[in-house]
C-alpha cells in the first residue's frame, strides 16, 4: 500500500493532520521534543495550505505553545500563544470560548513566569468571555475562578484568592454535585488560601473535604498530594 506521504506529498492537508496527531501522542508520553518536531511540520502545512488567519494555523501555534509551556519554557510558550490569539480574534472575534482558551492560555504561561498580574489580567478576559458564553454555572466559568483565585493567591491577595475559590466550589457543586474531582480542586485550593491566611481550622476543613472526594474517585496521585497538605498544618489543639 502506497503512503499518504508518497501519495499527497508533504503539504498535504491529510498528512498535516497525522503530523499533528503524532505531535499529540508525543505530548502525552512527555517526548515534548518529539512533539514539538511533528507540530511544526503540521503548522507549516497548514500556514501554506490555508494562510495565517485560519483556525487550523492557530491551532498549531496553540499546540506549540502548549508543549513549551509544559517543558517549562514559559516565553517560548507565550510567543505562540500570542499568534494563536492573534489569528483567532481575526477569526472569531472577542466573544468566542476559542478566543477565551488562548487567553486562558496566555494566563497559564505568564502565571508560570511568575508575573501573577499579567495572568490576573489575561485569566479575567477569558472570564468576561465566557461569562457571556455560557453564564454564572458553567464548568468552563468555574475553571476560570480558580485561575483567579489561584494568582490572587500567588500574589498574596489571599482575601480575593478566597472569593473566587468560593465561586468556583459553589459553582462546581451545583454542576457535578460533591464527589467530582473539580470540586476536590477547589477544595484543596480553598485549603491552601486559609492556610496561608492563618485559618488552620479552616484550612483542614477543606483539605479533609478534598481528600475525601479523591479517595472515592481513586485518584492516587491526588491523594498523596493533599494528604501532604494536611501534614503541613500545625497539629490540632
């Protein structure tokens, strides 16, 4: 049988495809290097197939960045999430969730420069996004409250750190009930800010409420990670 790479030839839309497939796969195991060597063979098709303003393109600067970001190479990842961004408010607009992921995105990698305000800021547009999406009790709103309250907490606002933790929890209550592992996040979350605020009471409380939830859910890694807060608290008196 004759390959689709002899077959189409390398700008082929098909082989772009399986180029970014591979690039996936790659992702999952952590070959990011790998991974980062098929995506730019996908994204150079498609920047020749369908032009810089295309989904697709965009896609595979998003896919880029991604991979950076998860090599720890924070401005490289930021570099092509701008692109992607770039592209898909040409594309869409601002009032897209597609638009409101990059810049959650963009948020992601800045927070892991540790420039907590940057990520506040990009981590509140997809918010104002996807509020008028999808309104106050939507899953995608919930995740983007706990961005916040994670980088209010990492700038040490833990009071606001706390008020969209509890946006998030009771938001995931209502929309998976209280064994999902997104509300044993929001716990563990919500343990760490009363912590840092000296809430050990507090802290507890909620630590003891996510590690309940994940042991249900069997999520091993999780258990070990909050059990290991909970060891960090002074003990009770």
């Amino acid at each position: 049988m004759t390959s689709n790479l002899k077959t189409h030839g390398p700008d082929h839309l098909t082989v772009a495809i399986y180029w970014n497939n591979l690039g996936l796969a790659w992702r999952a195991k952590g070959g990011y290097d790998k991974a980062i060597r098929y995506y730019e063979k996908a994204l150079a098709s498609n920047l020749k197939t369908y032009g810089p303003e295309h989904p697709q393109t965009a896609l595979g600067w998003n896919n880029l960045g991604a991979t950076w970001h998860e090599k720890g190479e924070a401005d490289k990842a930021i570099a092509y999430f701008e692109k992607a961004l770039a592209s898909d408010l040409k594309t869409f607009g601002p009032e897209h969730p597609t638009v409101a992921n990059r810049w959650n995105n963009l948020g992601e990698a800045w927070k892991a420069k540790g420039e907590y305000g940057k990520a506040i800021e990009y981590y509140e547009k997809a918010l104002a996004s996807d509020l008028k999406t999808f309104g106050s009790e939507h899953h995608k709103v919930a995740g983007r409250w706990n961005n916040l309250g994670t980088a209010w907490g990492d700038l040490g606002n833990y009071n606001k750190s706390i008020e969209y933790l509890e946006k998030a929890l009771a938001s995931d209550l209502e929309s998976f009930g209280s064994d999902h592992p997104d509300v044993a996040r929001d716990c563990n979350n919500l343990g760490s800010a009363w912590k840092n605020q000296g809430n050990y009471g507090k802290a507890r409380e909620y630590f003891s409420k996510a590690l309940e939830v994940v042991k249900k859910a069997g999520l091993e890694h999780r258990v070990r990670l909050v059990e290991e807060n909970l060891r960090t608290l002074p003990p009770e008196k």
